[in-house]
C-alpha cells in the first residue's frame, strides 16, 4: 500500500473513494460540508435518514454521488465530539479501511488530515493514519488460494492536505509507515505456521535483514555455540525438537558505538507443545504464536532502521520448538544455566523462562542501559488481565512508567503486576538452585520472580504479552502487540 500527500480540490479529484469524516448529530467535518454543498445536500440527507449515526467505528458507501469527480464518497464516523480522542481516530481509520477493502476502491483520497485529535498534532494525526489503514488493510493469505495474496484491495491512499501541511504530511508518512511496517512483520511472522516458521526461518530473516541495511549487524549462535557458552536452560527445551535452536541477535547502530544499548528479548518458541508435560489438544495450534515476543523484537528493529533513531538497540532472540521425543527434558531433570545457577524443571511447559533465562544473562555481554523481554509467558497473566492489557512486571518505577505510558500513548497498554520478592519462595527446590514453576498462584509474578534471579544489577522489565500478542476465535491471528509499545518507548528514548 502506497501512501501520498497531495493539495488537491477534493471536488475534482478522482478518485474511487473519498473519505470524509461525520459526527453524531449529524455534524459535518469542514471537508464533508463543502462535499455536501458539491453534491447538493447528498450527506445531510443520508445523515437525516439514519443510515449512519456517526459513531467511531461506523463507515457507509455512497455510490456515485452527483456533482463531484469521485466515485465514491465513504463517510467515516468520528463520534461526539469534534476533538476525536486519538484510539478512537485509529479505529475509525481501520473500520474505513476494512469497508474500503470490501469495495472494489483500489485508490482512496483522505480528507481526514483536518480532523482534529486531542492533545495531538498534524504528524500524529497522519502517523494514525497510515497505521490505521495499513492495520485494517493487514490480511494474511499467503496460504491460501491465489498465493502471495497479502496484498490488501486498496493499492494507493492520498491524503489530502493544505497546501503549506504537504511536506509535514509527507514526513509523517514516512514515520506511520515504518511504523505500519514494524507491526505488519511482527504480525505475518505471528501468524506464519509453525512448520514454516521454524527457528531457521527466523533466523533466515534476521540475517536477510542485516544484508539488507548497514546499520544493522546480525549474528545466529548455532547449538554448539550455545553449549560452549553452557545455556543449559535454552538448549534442554530444544532437546525434543528436530528442528536446530537458534540465538538470533540484532545490533542496531543510531548512535555512537560508546552509548550503552537498549536490550530487548524476544521468546522465540516456535511451536510450544508443552513438552513431555504435554498441553491438551483444545487450542494447542495457537501455540505457534508462542513466539510472539520474537516477532515484536523483529518487528521493532525493522522500524528502527527505516527511522534511524539515533540510539542503540540490541535484538535478541532464542528460538526454539518445545516438543517431546526420547530425547526430551523430563519432568524432575536439573540443567545449569548460563550463569552458573542449576534449575529443577518441573514442568517442562514452563520453557519460556528457560530459554529467557540464558538469553538475559547472554545479553550482558552488551553492558545494556536497560534490557526488556518480551513474551508470551504464562497463561496466567491471561487469567489476570484478559486480552487487552500487557503484563508489566518491574523493580524500577522510573523505567516501569516510562513503558506504561508508551502503552498508553499507543492504546498498546500494559498493567503492572507485583515483582515482590515475597512470591519468590515458590520457586524453591530440594534438588537444584531452583524451580521452573511455583504453584497455581500468581503464575505470571512467579514466571518474573524466576527471571529476575538472572537479572541482578540490570536496569529490567518484563513484558507478558500472553494475552495480547493474538486473538483467539473467528478473527484468529497475531496483533502485531508491543511494537507499538516499544517503539514509543525507544521514540522517547531517542528524543531525549
Ligand atoms: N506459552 C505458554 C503460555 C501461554 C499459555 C500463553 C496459553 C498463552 C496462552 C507457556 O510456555 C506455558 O505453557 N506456561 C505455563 C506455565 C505453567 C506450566 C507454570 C502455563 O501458563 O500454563
Ligand atoms: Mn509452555
Ligand atoms: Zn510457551
């Protein structure tokens, strides 16, 4: 999808579909005034009639409209109130797409660039845009009939602008897009299956990314590697598999080699069957997107080099399957970490925190600034928060807040959980160092409290996205969740 900015005489413009926001009692934009008094009295009258009330999320096409050069008119509702509070605005913007995408409209004109949204400017209102449209527009058909057919129904999308805002509107483009770019990756390797999604593909990806831009360099550690480095965590979740682990790791260069890095660490399991704790059959196909928290890490780093944010983020990301075989961890087996520490795995479907455990104490290696992990990690935190907030799980208030107001800010939101050491008693073992589980109580605190033990004197937060990285039923697939988040979080970062 193609995005441009143009100071056109909307009037004239043609176009298949022209997009002009409405309000509840049956309020006009400035944009869809003037298309009123063109079409003579067209809207006013479908507004009179009731066929759309104006609410977010409310779109109707008006077929051949009199008096003007598009074929369309598409009017998007924007609400209440003419400040259009800025989650609503993106909604509104997907809901557009998706009724365009239903058309046969192939190239749309905006006029929504003179909607106004509170406590925000023109870029934001642009950067909503194209995130808005690209995210209504996401469809992932590459196994379907027709191969290649990800390509959504709408192929260009022209916002209009005044002529002084064009350049400002073009910028911002670039900024929604990389960003729509971001969450796009994330989401297409989420919803790759997983005998296509393999640790090699990931770790394909990474490399064909880093030949693709200078300012990233990609390295895969293979399992002789990792056993020379003693992840001995990582590698007893891999034991079951046939398919080879994988570290992947992602430098990103914005700023001098001398600043300290952002870490993030993405769980990277591939397909999590449970292991020989084997997870019942109802659902267990959404446990390929069990390596969600790598695809979020993915995502990001692309984002990073299409911004060129001028800091240094270092992706890392263990893959791995999670399967049972002969050779598979089994209940009561000890592994010694990288850092020393030996684990009693109880429940060989706690792997998460297995192979996070030795990629937080590899990425010390980069003398990280901050190091946040990104996971799908316990079914818990689901329990706890549902589908719309993230589990936030963070000893330092400073950083803690920080994210949760990037989430806010992106309508990506996080809640946070206690990280007491009190929950850390669970986690005691007659036979090693440590448990990999406590009791059913306070799962994801528990999943946090056994990380935290590999992230002593680092500046850490971890991200639980068990319950918003996908959504389950008739609209299954990845949501592309947190890149938003942490490219908030990395945009403030870069901006100080
Ligand atoms: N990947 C799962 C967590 C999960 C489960 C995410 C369901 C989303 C939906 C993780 O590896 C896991 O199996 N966790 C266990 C931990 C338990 C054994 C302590 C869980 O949550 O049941
Ligand atoms: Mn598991
Ligand atoms: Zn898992």
């Amino acid at each position: 999808m193609e995005f441009v900015a143009k100071s056109d005489d909307l009037t004239t413009s043609k176009t298949h579909c022209l997009a002009v926001g409405v309000f509840t009692n049956r309020r006009l934009s400035a944009a869809a005034a003037r298309i009123d008094r063109k079409t003579r009295g067209l809207i006013k009258r479908v507004l009179h009639n009731g066929d759309i009330k104006g609410n977010v999320g409310q779109t109707l096409v008006l077929q051949s409209p009199p008096g003007i050069a598009a074929e369309r008119i598409l009017l998007v509702g924007l609400g209440g109130h003419t400040e259009v509070a800025a989650p609503d605005f993106q909604r509104a913007i997907a809901a557009a797409a998706r009724t365009i995408n239903a058309s046969a409209s192939t190239n749309v004109v905006s006029a929504l660039a003179e909607v106004e949204i509170a406590g925000a400017d023109l870029a934001e209102n642009i950067e909503l845009q194209v995130i808005g449209f690209d995210r209504g527009s996401y469809r992932f058909g590459e196994f379907k009939a027709g191969r290649g057919s990800n390509a959504s129904v709408i192929r260009r999308v022209t916002i209009n602008a005044d002529k002084t805002a064009v350049d400002a509107v073009r910028d911002a483009i670039k900024v929604g897009k990389a960003i729509a770019g971001g969450i796009r990756f994330a989401r297409d390797l989420g919803n790759r299956p997983a005998n296509h999604c393999t640790p090699t593909y990931l770790a394909e990806c990474a490399l064909e990314m880093g030949k693709q831009h200078n300012s990233l360099k990609v390295k895969v550690l293979d399992q002789a590697q990792m056993e020379k480095l003693g992840m001995g965590a990582l590698l007893s979740v891999a034991r079951g598999s046939r398919q080879p682990p994988k570290l992947i790791v992602m430098q990103y260069h914005g700023a001098d080699a001398k600043q300290a890095p952002i870490a993030l660490v993405g769980k990277g399991v591939t397909f999590d069957s449970g292991g020989i704790s084997i997870k019942p059959a109802a659902a267990m196909d959404e446990m390929k997107f069990d390596m969600c928290g790598a695809a979020s890490v993915f995502g990001v780093m692309q984002a990073l080099v299409e911004l060129a944010l001028p800091i240094n983020v270092v992706g890392v990301v263990p893959a791995t399957e999670n399967l049972p075989d002969g050779n598979a961890t089994k209940p009561g087996d000890v592994v010694q970490t990288m850092s020393g520490k030996t684990v009693e795995i109880l429940n060989t479907d706690a792997e998460g925190r297995l192979i996070l455990c030795d990629a937080l104490t590899y990425c010390r290696e980069f003398n990280p600034d901050v190091v946040i992990d990104i996971a799908t990690l316990t079914g818990a935190c689901v329990v706890a928060l549902g589908h719309h907030a993230s589990g936030l799980m963070c000893a330092d208030d400073a950083l803690a807040n920080a994210l949760l107001a990037a989430g806010n800010a992106t309508f990506d939101r996080a809640w946070r959980l206690p990280l007491w050491d009190d929950y850390q008693k669970e986690l005691d073992s007659n036979f090693a160092d440590m448990a990999n589980v406590g009791s059913r109580h306070g799962g994801a605190i528990t999943a946090a409290c056994f990380l935290a033990r590999f992230t002593t004197d680092l500046r850490w937060a971890h991200l639980d996205i068990a319950g918003s990285a996908w959504i389950s039923g008739k609209d299954k697939g990845a949501t592309g969740r947190p890149v938003p988040l942490l490219l908030e979080y990395l945009r403030q970062r870069a901006a100080v």
